[in-house]
C-alpha cells in the first residue's frame, strides 16, 4: 500500500486539514533518544480511512499542526505502546487526544499478554504479514530507504485491523468502560511525568535523611537544567550514582566534591564550582522546605503480605482472562497494602484501591487483610488454582 509523504509545513497543514473530518486516526512515530536531552522525533506514521501518510519531522522541523488536530478532533486515535507518542502531543500542544485506544493496553485487557510488542500482536490477530528488519536506524539519516520506510509504515498499517478486533473482544468481555478509564489513567501519569520533579526515582536516594533529600532535589533539578542547556542525556551531565553520593556527603567544600571517586572526568571538574553553588544553596534551605521522607518501613510482615496478595493477583487474573502484569506488580501490592496499614504514600490512593482493579482484586484484598475471607487451594493443576471464601460469620 502507497503513502503519502509529509516533507514540509504546506504540506503538513494541508493534510492535517484532510484529516481533520476523520473517523480514525493511527499513529504512530520514530524517534531517537540517546544523544540529547528529549527524544528527537524524526518520524509520524498515520493511518486513516483515506489512507497512509508519512511526515518527515525532520525536515518540517515543526510539526505542531498534527497535534493541534490530533487533539481537536472527535475521532479515535489509536496507538500502540504509544506514551512516548503521547508524550510528544503533551509537550507540543499541552492537550490530550479526546478518543485514545492504545492496542497493547486493550490486548492486556482481553488477556492476550501484556506487554506485547506491535510484531507479536500482529501475528496473533492479523497473522504474519510484517517485515522484520530496519530494527535498529538512525531515523534523523536522510534520506531513508525503501526498508526503513516500509518498516516504518507497518507500524500503523494494521493498527484498524487490530483494534476493531480488540474493541470486539473488550464488548463481548463487558470492559470497554475498563478501556476508557486506562487511557485516563495512563494520560493522567503521563502528565504528572512530564510536570513533576522526579528526583524521588534515583536510586540509591531510599533511606537518606531529610537534609539529604533536599540536597539530592536541588542537585537533581540543577543537573535536569544543565541537561536541557545543553541538549545532551542527564546522565552525561551528573550521574545518579554521583549525585547521591554527594547529596549525602553534604559538604559544598570544592576540593571534598573533586575527590568523590567519579569525578576526574574533565566534563565534571569544570561543572564543580556550579555543583558547589548549588549543594551550598541546599544546605542553607530551612528545615520546613527540606522534602519529607517516604514514610514506608521495611517490616517483615510486608514481604510476607506481599507475597501472598501477589500470587493471589496472578490466579484472580488468570481466571478472569487478564494479563496479571496489567492489573499490578509487586510494588502495586505493597502500595495497597501500606495505604491499608497506614503508611501509605502521601494519602495517595494506590492504583489497586481505584476503578476496575478494585473491582477485580481491590475489594478482595481489603477482606483478606481484614480477615474476613480464607483462601484455599481449588485445583492445584489449573493456572488460578486458587479459591476464595468468606469467613463465616463476616459475609456482609
């Protein structure tokens, strides 16, 4: 199938305009990510009931005009694995498409697997019909060859396909409405990534003191600065391992930074006078700015709890034709069960207590913590060999 290729902002404007009265759009885009500070989009492969098309972002340079009409129209975008797609509307435009249908994320929901990589989904609905090459590219190349345009391509080109087989599949199982509240969901932590500061995810930061922490926020955000200045990775900039050493450490003294192991690398020994300003500015903050610890506890009854609701979310998954990875991991279950225990995090309401998950294992795992049912092996040779019994005398 031929496409219609997007190589400057005329074009562009005009087939956004063409778009614009769709019903579906697909999408989906090629970018590269190692060598600056955001990704670099280099490709928007789109499908629609007209056809295919292919904008060049890097020749448009600016291709704000699909994701104005991405957002503003009432059809249905579909994706696949698409957060890195979304990531770029939301930072373009601010907005978010009205009609998601992200296809891994609906595979998950009917019980196919989750996650599952666009090739493997297409060859267990459509059948094997895509090519399997062009794998690793440099999408910023010009001009790209026939391969690299054809693989590109495949990505939206059995996205329809796809997905009115999985809308089909979500009507017959009664969870359409678990859809739609996924893509909400999934938006809604897109944005928060975007929005917040998350310098909590450095490793190595557990643990630290209140001081320390506020040393580790403001080196984080210094670096994160540094990085966007720059255009090159974070990383490249300070490493996380480096910027928690020096957060505990807690010393602005320049020559006690310069011997922190590490820091012999010349990028690193100009940047120490800007790391000394900044630890110095931390260290002067007052206490009631300094960020508070993550109030969970290592007790040796979480891993117990832990453990037992993990492999109990895996059988009610299994049994209700759900990839268990979708409704929740290990860190999902602690979080419920911190947030039950009272050492929850921030009162936040864990992703188990809300919506379809509380429905599926939530509520039940409220009544198992709450001693008001018993679990028991049903059959041991099934893939949910487990069963779940009110306790008697506390069935509401």
């Amino acid at each position: 199938m031929s496409h219609l290729a997007i190589t400057t902002q005329s074009d562009l404007i005009d087939y956004c305009n063409r778009l614009a009265q769709a019903e579906w759009i697909a999408m989906d885009t090629e970018f590269v990510s190692e060598d600056s500070y955001r990704p670099e989009l280099c490709l928007i492969q789109v499908a629609s009931p007209e056809g295919m098309g292919l904008i060049d972002a890097v020749a448009i340079g600016d291709p704000t005009p699909f994701w104005k009409m991405l957002v503003e129209g009432e059809h249905e975008t579909i994706v696949h694995a698409g957060r890195g797609d979304l990531e770029f509307c939301l930072r373009a435009v601010e907005q978010r498409p009205k009609r998601l249908f992200d296809t891994q994320v609906a595979a998950g929901l009917v019980g196919i697997e989750y996650p599952i990589g666009l090739r493997n989904l297409i060859l267990k609905v459509v059948g094997d019909r895509s090519k399997k090459h062009e794998t690793r590219t440099d999408w910023r190349r010009r001009p790209l060859s026939a391969r690299q345009i054809e693989y590109a391509m495949d990505d939206v080109r059995y996205l329809r396909e796809i997905a009115d087989y999985l809308h089909a599949r979500l009507d017959q199982l009664g969870r359409t409405a678990w859809l739609r509240e996924e893509m909400e969901r999934w938006q809604d932590e897109i944005e928060r990534s975007i929005l917040q500061d998350r310098w909590r995810r450095l490793s190595g930061s557990s643990g630290m003191d209140r001081k320390s922490l506020a040393l580790a926020r403001e080196l984080w955000r210094w670096r994160e600065a540094e990085a966007e200045r720059r255009n090159t990775p974070a990383r490249r900039v300070l490493r996380d391992d480096l910027l928690v050493e020096l957060a505990k450490r807690q010393t602005s003294d320049p020559k006690r930074i310069r011997a922190v192991r590490g820091f012999e690398r010349r990028n690193l020994v100009r940047a120490v006078p800007e790391i000394a300003e900044c630890i110095a500015r931390a260290l002067e903050l007052p206490e009631d700015e300094w960020p508070n610890k993550e109030p969970f506890e290592s007790k040796p009854q979480l891993s117990v709890l832990g453990q037992f609701l993990f492999s109990a979310l895996g059988s009610i998954a299994r049994e209700a034709h759900l990839a268990p990875s979708l409704v929740g991991g290990p860190n999902d279950v602690r979080d419920l069960i911190n947030y039950r225990t009272g050492n929850g995090r921030h009162g936040v309401p864990p992703a188990l207590s809300i919506g379809w998950r509380a429905e599926l294992v939530g509520n039940l795992f409220d009544d198992l913590l709450a001693g008001k049912i018993a679990v028991r092996v049903d059959d041991a040779t099934s893939d949910h060999p487990l069963a779940f019994d009110h306790v008697d005398g506390t069935e509401d």
